[in-house]
C-alpha cells in the first residue's frame, strides 16, 4: 500500500512524499523519505540499490527515523517495510530543526 504525506515545518518549507508501493509494484518500487546532505527531503526506492541519493548520487543520505534525522518519538509513525520514523520530531531540510512532521494524505492500495 502506498501513502502520500505532506512534510512541512514551521520555517514554512513543504514537500510531498510517498512511502510504500502499491500492489502492482511493491516488489520493485516502494519508498521512504530519506535525508540527503545536498538535496534535503528525498524519496528513495528502496527496492533498488539505495546507497546514492537518486538526485546528486551523493552517498551521504539516511532514512527518517535515525538518530541523526529524527527525535525518539515512538507514537504516530510513518511506517514502511523494516523503515519507521516518527510523524513529528523530524530534521527539516531547511532550517536545520527537528520541526519536521509528516502529515497523511491518501492512501492507495
């Protein structure tokens, strides 16, 4: 199944992002929100080799919900798979802050 979630902080940057895979494809698409060092808030199929971020190819990139993109916030999470970050408590690309939050939009099956 796959989500669309709105990422937005309080600095007023947004961006939306998928995570999982829909029925037709979740062997060989699914996705999660991933920080990269360049490009910020980055969906990254994670079916596929995902040691380089698809936008730059830069190897410094990390899933949300590790202890350097994200606060231990157990409740609410995004989930997908062996990936999990919390809804709140997330580093915002642009500001720097753990202010991010991810807010559900649809889900599709």
């Amino acid at each position: 199944m796959a989500n669309f979630y709105e990422a937005s902080c309080k600095c007023g940057y947004e961006r939306s992002v998928r995570t999982g895979g829909t029925r037709e494809t979740f062997q060989t698409e699914s996705y999660f929100p991933f920080y990269c060092k360049q490009c910020g808030l980055i969906n990254v199929n994670f079916m596929q080799p995902h040691d380089l971020c698809p936008t730059c190819k830069s190897a410094d990139i990390k899933p949300y919900g590790g202890p350097t993109t994200s606060l231990d916030n157990e409740f609410n999470t995004v989930t997908s798979y062996k990936y999990k970050a919390p809804n709140e408590g997330n580093l915002c690309p642009q500001c720097g802050e753990f202010t991010l939050k991810f807010e559900l939009q649809m889900v599709i099956g």
